[in-house]
C-alpha cells in the first residue's frame, strides 16, 4: 500500500492491515508524481466505468455498484508477463 502520509487516513486504522504480508510505502505530502501507478489505475476503473455506463444505460445513481463490477473484472484480467490475476497474486506469491 502506497501513502502520501497526508494524513487523510488514521494509520492506526490500517496497522492491522499491515501485519498480513502488506508492505506500506510512503511518498512525500502533496506529490502526486510519485502515484502515478494509483493515478493511471484510478483512471483505468474510470473509463471503465464510464464505458460500462454508457453501454448499459444504467441510471447514475448506480455509480457504486458499476465501479464495484468494474474493478472486479479488472481483478481478473491476469497480467501479461506472469499471467497471474490480481486476485491471485498474492496467493501464488506464497505457494512459490
């Protein structure tokens, strides 16, 4: 997990995160360069909802649930050099 210790999350609320195998790196306050990973990932499940949004045509207030669907099919697309998914990163890190 990446942070820019903006102090937007508590990190009390996530120690207990931290204990499972979850690295926290930091980046300097009110750098947005150094997140340009979570930036373009942000951006992706946008347009991805937008496409999904304007293929459906479902109402705008259901903006929850296509965001919800879109980052669960983007969970499951594997990645092009290892062909592990996502959601199963981290799963195989540990059968190796």
């Amino acid at each position: 997990m990446r942070s820019d210790i903006g102090h937007e999350y508590e990190l009390k609320h996530f120690n207990e995160f931290f204990k499972h195998d979850i690295i926290h790196e930091t980046t300097p306050p009110y750098s947005p360069e150094f997140n340009d990973v979570a930036e373009r990932k942000n951006r992706i499940l946008k347009n991805m909802m937008n496409s999904m949004f304007i293929s459906s045509g479902a109402l705008l207030n259901r903006w929850g649930e296509v965001i919800l669907s879109a980052c669960h099919i983007q969970n499951r697309i594997p990645y092009k050099k290892t062909g592990i998914t996502r959601m199963n990163f981290g799963k195989d890190m540990h059968q190796t």
